[in-house]
C-alpha cells in the first residue's frame, strides 16, 4: 500500500506522458496533453509538437496551452501553422495567445496578418492585439516589423467601434519598446 501511495504522490514520469500523448487513444491524447503542462521535458515537448496538428480540437488546445505553459519557444512554428491553417477559431485564438506568452518574435508577421484577417470591431481578433503587445513588451523587434505592428495597432485603435478592442489596441501601444 505504502509503496501505492509513493507512485501516485510521484506521478507520471516524462516518458509516460510522451506515450499518452502518443497514444492511439484520444481520451489519452487529449488528457496527456493536459497533463504535460506540468513537465518542462524535451520528450514532452517534442510529443506536444506532434499532436498539436491532432484531428481533436481538444488535444490540439490542450497541447498549445502546455506548450505556452513549459515555455517552448522551439514550437514557435507549429504554433504559427496552427495562428494560419487551423479551422476551428478557438485553436487558432488559443496559438495567438501561446505565441504572444512566448514572446515569440518571429510570429509577429503571422500575428498582424491574423488580426488583420477581422472586422475592426470583432472580438474575437483581442488575443492576437494582445500578443502583438507583449511580444514586443522587450524590445527587440527587427525595425521593419516593429513599424508593421505600431501600424497595425494604430489602425486598429483609430478604426474600431468596440471599446475592448481600442482599450486592448491601446494597452498593447503602450508595451511596445
């Protein structure tokens, strides 16, 4: 029994988590992806990259909020094909988020493209302003790209009707360096 209780209180090894992401089960997909949040592991990751392209919408959502959480900045690319390819808005949303938590600046392009992709008032497009603001939170933005947000978020901010959407616009002006 003692013995019982030390492997639950231990938990799951990497490993195990990398197979239950791996699985052909996808309640097992799906909860391993849940789950990997909490182990910061190159297996992990790397498991999290393959699924993240899952047919569940589910799996793919867990495995972008674990890849935002273990702070993978190697899944940047993944996470930009899923801000273009993905068909269900929610997975799409949730990339612009983790791409924006990972400061990634490389998705910057990808980012203005995905906000511009909506009507100035739509909702849905705050994610993709805030990742705007926080990827260039630190600076360091190649100047072209950095003149290509400053743009994107002045238009946004002066053409939109939607209080949050010019109040996220604004905040996300006043993080640029």
């Amino acid at each position: 029994m003692i013995a019982l209780l030390a492997l639950v209180a231990c938990g799951p090894s990497a490993d195990d988590i990398a197979k239950a992401i791996a699985s052909e089960n996808p309640v097992m997909r799906e909860d391993g992806a849940k789950i990997a949040q909490n182990y910061a592991d190159e297996v992990v990751e790397q498991a999290l990259v393959s699924v993240i392209a899952d047919h569940d919408e589910k799996t793919r959502l867990n495995a972008i909020e674990s890849l935002a959480e273990i702070e993978a900045t190697t899944a940047t690319g993944a996470l930009v094909d899923r801000l273009n390819n993905d068909e269900s808005p929610r997975v799409r949303r949730a990339a612009a988020d983790a791409l924006g938590r990972l400061q990634a600046k490389d998705a910057a392009p990808a980012l203005i493209l995905y906000v511009q992709g909506f009507q100035p008032s739509d909702r849905e497009m705050l994610a993709g302003v805030w990742a705007l603001g926080n990827i260039g939170a630190e600076g360091g933005l190649d100047a072209e790209v950095r003149k290509a947000v400053l743009s994107t978020l002045v238009t946004l901010r002066e053409s939109s009707n939607d209080k949050f959407v010019r109040w996220q616009a604004t905040s996300a002006l006043r993080t640029l360096k």
